[in-house]
C-alpha cells in the first residue's frame, strides 16, 4: 500500500485530540523502536506500537483505528517505561480505545469491549467484581458459552475458589451513591471527549 | 504495632481467598495491623483505564480518601490494585482539573497525601527484612525461588518507585532471608497477559508459557508471585499450557506470603496451599518443609 506524504494529506486533527486525550506529545516520537522491540504482544499487532505512534503523527486514522494495535495491548507498561522520549505510549494506546469506545470511531474488536462493558457494570451494580456472573454473561455475549468451563471452571467452583454468591457494598446508601457516581462520570465523559470533533 | 489502610481487592475474596488468609496470619505475626477500608470499591483493574480515564481514576479514589482521612498508609497484596490506587494519586496530581472532576463525582475532598505501598515494601522496607528474620521458625533450605514480579509492580517506575525496573530484586531478597536459594531468570518482569485471561487466551497460553519455561530451564522447584491475576495464569492455566506445549511443568506457584507463612512454622492447610492447581505438597515434603 502507498501512502502519499504531503503536507496536505496530514489530518492533525486526529493527532492533536489524541495528544489532547492522553496528555502525551506524539510528536516527540523520533522512531527509534524501542517501545516495538520490547512489546510482548507486538507479533499479534497489525501495526507495532512505534508504527502506530507514526500513524497518528500523520493523522492515518482510518488505517490505525480498524486495526487490532491498541486492542492487543495488555497494558504491561513496558513501552512506556523505555521510551527514551518519555511518551507514555501504554496511555496512548489507552487513549485510542477510550476515543473508539466512545463512538468517535470504528470499534475494531468484538472480545475487550464487551468484558470491559460487563465488568465496568458489575461494579456499577454491586461495587465489586461478581465473577461467575461476569464470566457467565461475557461467555454468552462472546457467543462462547463453555469457554474456560472445563476443565478449569469446575475444578475452580470444586475448590472453593469461585462463589456463587456476590461480594456487595453491604450498606444501601452507599450502593445507590455508587450507582450515581457512576452517572455522573457518564456525562462528563461525554462532554470531555466530544470537546472538539476531527 | 503500626496499623496500614488494607485494600485487599476482588480477587483476594474469590479467587485468591488463600492469599488474603496467608496475609492476614503473616501479617498478625509480624504485628503490622491491617485495617480493612470499610465498603472500598472495586478499583476498576484491567479495565476502567480503557474505558474512561475518570472511572479510572474516581474509583480508587475513595480508598485513596478513607486512607488520607485516617492518617494511613494504603496497601494492597494485588499487584494490580496497588498500580490503579497509586497510578489515580499520580494522575491527580499531575492533573488539576481531573482531581476536580474526581472530587465532583465522588462528592469528597483529597489533598493528595495518602501513600500508597504495595505490600512487599510495606513488609520488607516499612516493617524490615531484619525483624522479619527474627519472626521465622524454620529455614527454607534448599528451596530454589524464581521471584516472578511481572508488570504491575515494577512498571512504570514511577508507580513502582523501583530503581531497578528491569531486574527488581526485593522478593529475591526476601527468598534468601528466609533461607531458600533465589534462582536468577530472565523473565522474572516479563508479562504473562494478565488482562486478557479471558478474553484473548492464546495470547495469555503464549506468554505465560514463555515464563514457564525460563522458570523451569533456570532450575526453580516453585514460583513466587505476589499478584493474583500472575498466580491465576501461571498455576491455573499450567495445566493446559503443559498439554499444549507436550511437558509436564509441574512447577508449583505460591503467593510469597505464603512462603513466609511456611518458614514461620504455618502448615500446609493454614495457608491453604491445597487451594493451587498445582499441589506444592510432594515438593514440601521432599524438602522436609511440612
């Protein structure tokens, strides 16, 4: 594939929200492929993390965001605590998915989106983690539903190592304030991401 | 006695029940008191950070509040909660209008003072590998420890306040004080996947498979972790990465209180080391430990 550099084929834009976003300067990224050497789960990336550090340096959005790159990584921070540039590329990465998440672009991964929206709803509910349930609603979403259940789940459930029943906020004040903390970050994420459009 | 504000996370009342218990018996022990944050909250994990930067940070954020109220240092055993409390402390004090929006959300004031340790530093550097050793009633000889780190509480350093990112050496230090031999292996800060356990298990079978094997090839008889999501792939999944790698690692994982709990005289169901996928019993015995 051919990408033309000109100048007037450069989309700031994309770069100056995600630099806006993750208060990280993307254009301090000088190549030197540190971040790319280092990460574990580059062989499974469509684009390797200094790759995609350039792509958003040129404002190649539609490539990088229907790309796997940001969904493939697992946040080991090991990028950012090389980059002799000081970028912190694992927020960087972050940023991309919060910016997809948030209907600004395409979501190009049906696994991460939907665990995160369960798990984020399980704390909403009960304040904590209720893992059977969530492991039983993601297996389902995921269409997926024996995922994980043998051997390992049952030899976990035998062990005692998985309750049935879920660890919850005990005090109903305190619930209800959860539920409204979570509303109220709702909104302002919102308008934080909607501040300017690309 | 010093009292530490105790967050001890999801995981440690599910999945990991056996590292909260081994904590809290090393823990009385050791005379540190640990005050369980009453109704704390979930502090987001693997996923808050890529959903919403604020979620990220208000839900720790509450814990953070209770500990500053109280004048207390904050810990968590989860290498996972540990990095979200202190990587919210940092992110708020860098960013002045995210604090502000975390204390709209959460209708409370922080001024930033809570300290936040993981529990490693909070035994070995707050409390002392030197009163430690005083505490121990048998010595672990013989005992090859691979200390596996991985990510959350080494990287980045900033959150870990560790000057040797790439080779920490803190649980190394405590394998040798109580006797064991630590082993020296590359892939004691590698990842072994840990957000993606379920979700994308191929990636997680890859990585902690590569770990595993460097443990084995370096000569260890167990693994040491100090984070559940760590000790869930490394001792949960071995069954299934020795199928699919051909070789039967049967490389025990223990939580490195739990070793403590060993060389402080617990036994095997006190610490509640039948809980492991791996069964560390014949190596225990074979050492003359239990």
């Amino acid at each position: 594939m051919k990408y033309e550099l000109q100048l007037k084929n450069i989309k700031e834009g994309f770069r100056k929200d995600v630099e806006r976003l993750s208060k990280q300067k993307i254009s301090n990224c000088y190549q030197c492929g540190k971040c790319s050497a280092g990460c574990p789960v580059a062989y499974a990336m469509e684009y390797p993390p200094s790759m995609a550090m350039r792509m958003i340096q040129l404002g190649m959005h539609d490539r990088l965001m229907s790309a796997n790159t940001s969904w493939f990584c697992v946040s080991c921070e090991t990028c950012t605590t090389r980059c002799p540039r000081e970028i912190d590329i694992a927020k960087v990465m972050d940023t991309l998915k919060i910016m997809a998440q948030a209907g600004k672009y395409k979501v190009s991964d049906n696994e991460v989106p939907i665990f995160d929206w369960i798990f984020l709803k399980s704390i909403e509910l009960t304040g904590k983690i209720y893992e059977i349930g969530m492991i039983g609603a993601y297996n389902m979403l995921s269409l997926n539903p024996f995922k994980d259940v043998f051997p390992m789940g049952v030899k976990m459930i035998l062990k005692g190592k998985i309750s049935f029943i879920p660890h919850l906020i005990y005090n109903p004040l305190e619930m209800i304030k959860n539920i409204m903390m979570f509303r109220k970050i709702r909104k302002k994420d919102r308008e934080r991401i909607y501040e300017k459009n690309v | 006695m010093f009292k530490v504000a105790y967050f001890p996370g999801c995981s440690l009342s599910s999945t990991a029940k056996e590292y909260d218990v081994a904590t809290r018996l090393v823990c009385e022990d050791l005379e540190i008191d640990l005050v369980e944050i009453p109704e704390w909250i979930c502090c987001g994990a693997t996923t808050a950070h890529i959903t919403s930067e604020l979620t990220a940070s208000a839900l720790p954020a509450k814990s953070l509040i209770w500990a500053e109220k109280h004048n207390m240092t904050i810990t968590s055993p989860c290498s996972a909660c540990f990095s979200r409390l202190k990587m919210a402390h940092i992110n708020m004090e860098k960013d002045a209008e995210l604090k502000k929006e975390v204390e709209e959300v959460t209708g409370e004031k922080y001024n930033g003072k809570a300290e936040v340790l993981h529990l490693t530093r909070v035994m070995l550097e707050k409390y002392g590998i030197e009163k430690i050793k005083e505490k121990l009633k048998k010595q672990l000889k013989g005992l090859k420890i691979a200390s596996y780190y991985g990510c959350l509480m080494t990287r980045p350093p900033e959150v870990s306040e560790n000057d040797r990112v790439e080779n920490p050496m803190i649980m190394d230090n405590l394998a040798r004080a109580l006797g064991a031999e630590p082993v020296k292996w590359a892939y004691k800060t590698e990842c072994c996947g840990a957000a993606f356990s379920l979700t994308k298990t191929e990636i997680v079978r890859k990585l902690t498979g590569e770990i595993l094997k460097d443990a084995k090839a370096c000569g260890a008889d167990l693994v040491m972790v100090a984070c559940p999501l760590c000790h869930s792939n490394l001792d949960a999944r071995q069954p299934e990465i020795s199928k699919l790698l051909k070789t039967n690692f049967n490389l025990p994982v223990l939580y490195f209180t739990q070793v403590m709990g060993l060389a402080m005289g617990y036994d095997y169901m006190d610490l509640m080391l039948n809980k492991h996928f791996i069964d560390p019993k014949p190596l225990l015995k074979a050492k003359g430990i239990i």
